[in-house]
C-alpha cells in the first residue's frame, strides 16, 4: 500500500509554493528576506514533521519562529557579554 499523506518535505515545498503571488509582489530585498524564512521552515523540516500537524502551515511557522528565537537568545547571550567586558 502506498502512502496517503505526502511527507512533510514535500507538502512544505507545496505550501511555499502557494505563495509564489504574495513573493511576486514583493520588492527584491523583501524577496530575498522571505526565501530566508522559507530555508529556515526547512531547516526544521524533521522536527515540523514529528509534530504532526494537520495544517502543514503551523509546522512551518513554528520552525520559523524557533529560529527567530534562537537568534534571539544569541544576541541577548552577546549583548550581556559585551555589556559585562565593558564593565570590567
């Protein structure tokens, strides 16, 4: 028997897909700034997949705002050290 559910890797390309319109009408930086948020969904795409999602659109949020939020940790990290070797 064959699947009945695409893996996620694959309907994650189909719903990246679907927003070829909104990128259209994008300027080229915004263009390039949301590609970077769709390579971020796919970074994820193992742990959006285990998730198991009925909407493919939640899993790819997700990734991108665990990654956002990592980014966000990594700043405040640097930002404290800087702000401590200032001190010192």
């Amino acid at each position: 028997m064959g699947r009945t559910i695409p893996s996620f890797r694959i309907a994650l390309e189909s719903e990246i897909a679907s927003w070829t319109n909104f990128k259209r009408g994008l300027g080229k930086s915004s263009r390039k700034s949301l590609e970077e948020l769709f390579n971020e969904a796919r970074n994820y795409c193992s742990a959006s997949s285990n998730a198991v999602r009925p909407i493919r659109f939640e899993g790819m949020l997700m990734a991108i705002a665990f990654d956002h939020a990592k980014r966000l940790e990594n700043i405040a990290r640097e930002i404290e050290k800087a702000r401590l070797e200032i001190d010192a």
